[in-house]
C-alpha cells in the first residue's frame, strides 16, 4: 500500500469504505452479473423467436415477426444515457429509487436485451439451413429442434455474441455510474474527475478494462472448447 500511496495518491485513502474503490468494483460486478443473466434470458427467447418466425422460420408469422422486429430495433436504436432518463419513472416505481446499482438494472436490462436478442438471431442464422432440415426430415419436433439443433449447433457463435455484449454491459454500467448508478464509472466522475484526481480516474479504468480482458479470454477459450 505504501507503493500504491506513492503514484496513486488519491486511492489509497478511498479504498475501502462505502463507495470506495473495492465497493464500486462489486458494484459494477453487480450490475454487470445481473444485467447479462436477465437481459441474456429475454434476448435469448426474443432472439430464438425472430429466427422461427421470419419468412424461413419453422413458426413463420409476418405480423408477428415484424412488430417484433420493429420493437428491437426501436430499443436499440434508442442511446443509453436518453434510455435512463426517460426509465427514471418506471425504475423508481419498480425498486422504489432512481439511483443506486440497483436502480440501474432496469435501463440496463432495457437497453441489453434487445441488443442481445439481435446478436442472437445472428448467431442462429449462421446454423446450416441442411442440418434444419434433416432434423425436420427426422421428424423431430420445433422444441427439439431449437436446442438439439439451433442451440448446440449455434453454440460457439452464441458465446461469442455473449461475450461482445457482456463487454458492453461493462461499458454500460460505467455510463450509468455517471449519472448516479454508482460502480466504476461513478468513481470516475464522481470522485476523480469532478475532485481533478485523475489517479483515480486511472485506477478505475484499469479495473474496468481488466474486466473486459478476463471476459475476452474466458469467452474466447469456452467458444474454441465447443467448436466442432
């Protein structure tokens, strides 16, 4: 710690303590672990459903599939900060506050799963059309073939799309410590930027971008384990 006193002045005395450094690393861990586990089942299911109900699908539905498609691209097309400002209401009404790492799932979850749920249809159109049909010809059921087949054979490409937005959940929860969703990017602002710390500022971001790497090297190892 004397060695960290000496270049990182500004951090020693912040470093645990409520909002201090160690406690907005476990924020953004919060926000990030949540955020990736509810958006990541919502756009899974949203993802799954723009493959089987587009034209080519296996439950093709037009109406259907395009006001799903038209309400994921709206949410995506919608930037983040304008998201938390506009979902202030809503979050307030469903955790009972407007700021807090708690109070920033909710736009987090908002802005994710649509994102998400188009990286999946993605992945899942990489699937060959002639291993569809052989299952099809098999007579395997629609359940069935959307786990046996969809998602083991898009499995590789799924961790992949995974990882990218687990990254920019991390991004995201440093845009919404900003504005008071507390975490990594609220020690940033909050405390080294608007104090002129910019040790401070420093020492955040090199948590947050190691962050991204172990995630990286995670998703990049775990999609060459599953491709065959």
């Amino acid at each position: 710690m004397s060695g960290l006193a000496k270049f990182f002045p500004n951090v020693v005395p912040i470093w645990s303590g409520d909002n201090g450094v160690v406690d907005s690393i476990n924020q953004t861990l919060y926000m990030t672990i949540w955020t990736a586990v509810v958006a990541g089942i919502i756009g899974l299911v949203l993802g799954v459903l723009l493959v089987l109900t587009d034209e080519h699908g296996l439950w093709a539905n037009r109406p259907f599939y395009w006001i799903l498609d038209k309400l994921v691209n709206i949410l995506r097309a919608v930037p983040f900060i304008i998201l938390l400002a506009i979902m202030t209401p809503m979050t307030r009404t469903i955790v009972g506050t407007g700021i807090g790492p708690t109070a920033a799932l909710v736009p987090l979850i908002a802005g994710t799963a649509p994102f998400f749920a188009r990286q999946v249809q993605n992945a899942l159109l990489t699937v060959d059309d002639g291993v569809i049909e052989a299952a099809e010809s098999m007579g395997l059921s629609p359940l069935r073939i959307i786990f046996r087949v969809y998602l083991r054979e898009g499995l590789p490409e799924l961790i992949r799309v995974s990882v990218l937005t687990i990254i920019s959940v991390i991004g995201l929860t440093a845009m919404a410590g900003a504005v008071g969703g507390g975490g990594l990017g609220n020690l940033a602002i909050a405390v080294g930027y608007q104090r002129y710390q910019y040790d401070v500022i420093v020492v955040a971001l090199v948590f947050i971008l190691a962050m991204v790497f172990v995630v990286q090297f995670i998703g990049d190892w775990w999609a060459r384990k599953v491709t065959h």
